[in-house]
C-alpha cells in the first residue's frame, strides 16, 4: 500500500491519484519503521507529501505477566474460550477500551472481558429487556399495536400534536428525564461522529459506556413506574417510545464496536419498525422508507442541532445523579438504612438554575432515591462550608515549571474573599502568573452552623455540589420506617 497494489505508475493512473494519500493506514507499534517509515520516506521522495492523511496505530498485547505471549509457555487464556465464553463482542469491547488503541501496552486479563459483560452488556441488555417486557404488557392492557413511529421527531410530534404543544409539555416535571435523555443521545451522536472522523477510536467507547451507564441507572432506574403505567396511558406510552429511540440509536451508534448484540437488539427492535412503516403507508399516497434488513446496513445517526435547554437539563440531571449518590454515602456512613425516613436533605449550589430544577422538575426523583420529607436548597456556600483553594497540578505543571511550589503556596493562601473574586472573575494573579479558570480547585470543607449540634447533620459532596442530610431521628419517622 498504496503504490504496488495498484501497479502504479504503470496502471491505474488515474485511479492512484484519486485516492492518494490514504485516508487512513492501521497496523502495529512495532510497524513504526519497518511499515510506516517506509511509506513516508517513499512518498516523500515520490510525490513530496504524506503517504496517509490518519495513522491508526494499536499497541501490544501482553500477557497478563507482562511477558510477550508464548505457545511455549502458555501464559494467555485460549481465544476460542474466551470468546465461546464470554462472546466475541465482549473480547472486541475489552480490547477497543484498553491502553492498545493508543499505542500503549495491555496486559491482558480475562477479568477484564468478564467485567465488559457484568458492567456494560448485562445493564445494557436488561435496559432492552425491560422495554420488550413493558411493551408487551402495555399491548395487553390496551389492546393496541406499539408504534413507536419511524423516528424520535415523529414521535414526538404524534405524542404532542404540534411543534408548539411539545414546548409546552417539555413544562411538564413527568416528562423531564425523556427530555434529558433525548438531549442525551443528541449529544452522544454529535461526539461519537466528530471523533470517529477524526479517528480518536480511545475517546469513543469510554463515552458510549458512560452513557449505557446513565441510561440504566438514572433514566430506567427513575422511570419504571412511568414505563409501567403508573402515570396513565399517554405517559406510558410516550416513557415507552422515548426508550425504544433511545435504544435504537445507541444500537446503531455501538454497531461497529459490538456487531452480534447489537444486530440481534436490531432485529427485534426493527419489528416495531416495520409496524410503524405499515401504519405509516396505510391512506397514505407517499410511499414510507424501508426498514434495513440489518443494523448494519443502517446509516450512522445524523447529527441533529441542539435544542434550547439540552446544555443546562443535562447539567442539571448529572447533578441531581451527584445528589442522590451523595446522600446515600452519607446514610451508610451514618448507618441509617434506605428504608428508614429522614426529615429533610438541603442541596447547596450557586447555580439558581440548578437549584430551581432540583426543587422543582427533578425532586421527586431525590425525594424518592433518598426516602427523605423535605428538600431545600441554599445558594451560600460559606452557610455550610468553608472554601479552600489548592493546585490544579496536572494543568499547572507544564505552565509553571520550577516556579510550581511557590505558586502553589500563593494558591494555598488565599483568603476566601480571594477566592470568590477568583470564581467571579475566572482569572486571578499571583507570583506573577495569571491564573485561569480551571487551574484552581476550589474545595468545599463541610462546617455545620454554630447553631447545629454535632451528630444532627452530616454533608458530603463532589466537589461541586454539597449535600447535607438531616440524620435526627424524631418518633414520627421511626414509626414510618417501621410500618414502610
């Protein structure tokens, strides 16, 4: 490649010229001079520009000693049983989302396959199962065929009844994890198309995971009871038809990466599909798009433009999910069990947006994970916590050099007025370096009010958001969790 399989300059002239550079070239580290080398000192010599315009480059897999993989020694699992073990998506998964994609080492454990299956296929496939199973019964109990509608647009337009109505409902707090999840998806589409084109396969999958990880835990997880009916018949629906989009674009968007789970998703979920095309074509003159045979012959999901509100309901969900995991920390740290209520759990943030989502659209959902009565929240850090200032070392390192300490010291001294002018402005000076937004963490260190007795309350927090439970038990509460 590229110039003796093409028998160039002999033949396909044309042809070559077309074609060159490569858009891409793929092979091992240990090709860098033996293969890659080559290909540029000839094309250099040649035609003075690069043979290929992306380099693909895979590490070595090691085995799990860190010992180059021996026959004679037979120190790495048999790949036959692995894959009749694990399947062969698991394998491809595990090696895709290693070291290996960016030219680094793997010491390869089949731990490591097992832990693709147990934390992202089984959640994933359980999210597909659950739509099957509420499907089926929402069919049964109406008597009615599912029809999700060829796309997530049409489905909404179908659910709304017009563009307007649909700004109108996205009001509604039911409503707000299908909005989140929708801008979601949006923005798993836009980052997985711009960074397959530009060839950053090792960005990819970490972020197709995260978001399997947020579509089991957070939208399945706090929408069962709309998934099973418990909100009405249109809400059910429309919790129902949201999930299978969901569902069908991530199915599309992993298909390169795990190919047999996500054709056989695909083939049962292309069956609603076809409902939709046939109820679609019925008194209709315009003939409806056929439905691929396979996912594979699917075209990847297009960008679609962000809508108005998407930045700030996915903020405002990734907080919320920060909330909640705070609060349960804080009870087991406490020893005080899910089951048993507690009287109240105050959020403290300085984004009234968020704290207007969080007391509003959103609490249900930290009222329930949380088994508390009351939500409150306060704009104030300094009401519950004192501000610290410390070093972004990573960011800093390379900037700052041997001058690190020094500005290190200055970072560490900041009074908390300094600090606030910090967060207000984005910028600050010290020791002769401006410091940026980013280069400064700024730590939350709880501090109960002088009014709060010891043991009555406990925080805990990201670093963002803190999180503060009332942990007194009053004999009404205990009678709750008793009777609960």
């Amino acid at each position: 490649m590229p110039y003796g399989q093409l028998h160039y300059p002999f033949e396909n002239k044309a042809l070559f010229e077309a074609n060159f550079p490569a858009d891409f070239v793929a092979e091992g580290l240990d090709q860098t001079r033996g293969w890659f080398y080559t290909l540029m000192v000839l094309s250099s010599a040649l035609f003075d520009k690069p043979a290929f315009k992306n380099l693909v480059c895979n590490g070595l897999v090691l085995a799990a000693d860190g010992k180059k993989m021996s026959k004679r020694l037979k120190n790495y699992p048999d790949p036959t049983e692995v894959i009749n073990k694990y399947g062969a998506d698991a394998l491809r998964l595990y090696l895709i989302n290693s070291p290996v994609v960016r030219a680094e080492t793997l010491r390869f454990k089949e731990e490591g396959v097992f832990s693709v299956v147990k934390d992202v296929f089984l959640p994933w496939y359980n999210a597909y199962r659950f739509l099957v199973q509420y499907v089926r019964h929402w069919e049964v109990k109406t008597g009615e065929t599912f029809n999700p509608g060829l796309s997530a647009e049409a489905a909404e337009i179908a659910l709304g009844g017009s563009s307007n109505q649909l700004k109108q409902d996205q009001s509604a707090g039911v409503a707000v994890l299908d909005r989140w999840i929708s801008a979601a998806v949006r923005s798993l589409t836009a980052f997985v198309r711009s960074e397959m084109e530009g060839y950053r396969l090792y960005t990819v999958v970490p972020r197709l995971v995260s978001f399997i990880d947020q579509l089991t835990n957070i939208y399945v997880r706090y929408n069962r009871r709309r998934l099973r009916g418990g909100k009405g018949h249109g809400d059910c629906l429309a919790a129902l038809t949201t999930l299978f989009h969901v569902l069908l674009t991530v199915t599309k968007v992993m298909a390169p990466f795990t190919p047999f789970i996500c054709e056989a998703m695909y083939q049962n979920l292309r069956n609603a599909l076809l409902v939709a095309t046939q109820q679609q074509q019925h008194g209709s003159t315009t003939t409806a798009a056929e439905v691929p045979e396979s996912v594979h012959w699917c075209e990847m999901p297009e960008v679609q433009q962000e809508r108005e509100g998407d930045a700030r309901i996915q903020a405002s969900v990734g907080r919320m999910q920060a909330v909640i995991e705070a609060g349960r920390a804080i009870r087991e740290k406490n020893n005080k069990p899910l089951k048993q209520p507690l009287r109240k759990v105050t959020v403290v943030h300085p984004d009234p947006d968020f704290l207007a989502d969080i007391t509003g659209e959103l609490s249900e959902y930290v009222v329930g994970e949380l088994n508390v009565m009351q939500l409150e929240t306060c704009s104030d850090m300094l009401q519950w916590a004192e501000l610290k200032a410390e070093p972004e070392w990573q960011m800093l390192g390379k900037k700052l050099g041997k001058d690190m300490g020094k500005v290190a010291g200055a970072i560490r001294g900041l009074s908390v007025s300094d600090i606030l002018g910090y967060q207000q402005s984005g910028s600050i000076t010290l020791a002769g370096y401006t410091l940026t937004a980013g280069e400064i963490k700024v730590v939350r260190v709880f501090r109960p009010p002088a009014s709060v007795s010891a043991g009555e309350v406990d925080a805990a927090g990201d670093g963002e958001v803190l999180v503060v439970l009332d942990l007194v038990q009053q004999d009404d509460l205990v009678v709750q969790g008793q009777a609960r």
